[in-house]
C-alpha cells in the first residue's frame, strides 16, 4: 500500500484489509486514547490519532 493509498483510507473511513505498520509510521505522529469532557468526565471510548501534517482524526 502506498502513502497516498493509506492517507485515503484514513481520510475515507475505509476499512484496511491488513494493517501497514511502515504506511502507519510515516502519517501518524502520536495515538491519544480516551479524553476528558468540560466536566472532567473521562470517556476511554474516544481515539484521537495526531497526524504528522498537524490534522487530528478522531474517532467515538
């Protein structure tokens, strides 16, 4: 798989058909799971993934 074609299942919300671990190096900068809410609620359900460009995804 190339960058390109990795970026666009990110971007698309496709789903991978085996998992690139070199594609997945070179766009994501950092993993943060689960997250506080205004009221300090913890929510463990939440993926944010700190691409290397600066864009966050961020799944629920």
């Amino acid at each position: 798989m190339s960058l390109n074609q990795g970026l666009n299942k990110f971007k698309y919300n496709e789903i991978m058909q085996y998992f690139d671990k070199d594609v997945f190096e070179l766009i994501i900068e950092n993993v943060i799971i689960g997250e506080k809410d205004s009221k300090g609620k913890i929510n463990p359900r939440v993926i944010n993934f700190i691409l290397k460009s600066g864009n966050e995804l961020k799944y629920i």
